[in-house]
C-alpha cells in the first residue's frame, strides 16, 4: 500500500503538475486517471489475490517474488510512465520479506528485494528527474 501512495504522488507529479514545468494545471489529468486506474488494479490483485495464495502456502513465496520483481524491469522500460510496474515491483518486494528463511530460498527472496528495489528507484528517478527535451 506504501508503494501505491508513492505511485500516486509520482503520477501527480508527472501528469498533473508537470514535472517539465509547462506552467499549466493540469498538464495530462486523462493519464493520471488511467496511470492510478492501472496501477490500483495491479494493487488490488496483488494485495488480495497473490499474497493472500502465497501466505497459504509460504514455499511458493521467493519464486513468486522473484516473477513479480523480474517482470517489473522490463515493465518499467516500456510503461513506467502509468506508475503499475513499480506497484508490481513493491509486490516482488513484499512477497520476498515474506519468504521463508531457507539457504536455497533466501538467495531468490533476496534478489527479488534487492531487484524491486532498484526498479522502484529507477522509477523514481525517472519520474521525478526527466530528461530534457532536445
């Protein structure tokens, strides 16, 4: 839920404030509503159908993980601009933490954290710091 609010303060930024400074407001408020609609449908299915299967059954968790952050980079490449891949990279995050402690297990629940983590970043950055146009 911590990542939707980030998403949600990225996506003002970006689409309504303008992060260019264009000097109008709102600059793209049909983005923003489809950027938060995708990416508080990505919550949601993470939130109450990923998770909730997983903490059935705690030995699936750090492959999952790993899936979820692994389809975060190339997600975030193509569509980062809608916010979603970073909501997926916080469920790869989260599933990892959630991983148990296991010699095998650890190092995916490891790489999904440390992977969720960069793309959440990336992300940020991105967002935040666009580059200029030429």
């Amino acid at each position: 839920m911590g990542v939707l609010v980030l998403v949600a303060g990225l996506m003002a930024w970006d689409h309504l404030w303008g992060n260019e400074g264009s000097g109008e407001f709102p600059v793209d408020a049909g983005t923003f509503v489809i950027a938060m609609a995708v990416s508080l449908v990505c919550g949601g299915l993470i939130n109450w159908v990923v998770v909730p299967r997983t903490i059935v059954d705690l030995s699936k968790a750090p492959r999952r993980a790993l899936w979820l952050s692994g389809l975060a980079v190339p997600l975030v490449f193509v569509a980062g601009w809608l916010g979603f891949p970073l909501v997926i990279a916080g469920g790869g995050i989260v599933l990892g933490l959630l991983s148990p402690s296991t010699p095998g297990r650890n190092r995916m629940a490891l790489g999904a954290i440390v992977l969720g983590l960069l793309v959440l970043g990336f992300g940020v950055v991105a967002t935040a710091f666009p580059p200029t146009d030429s």
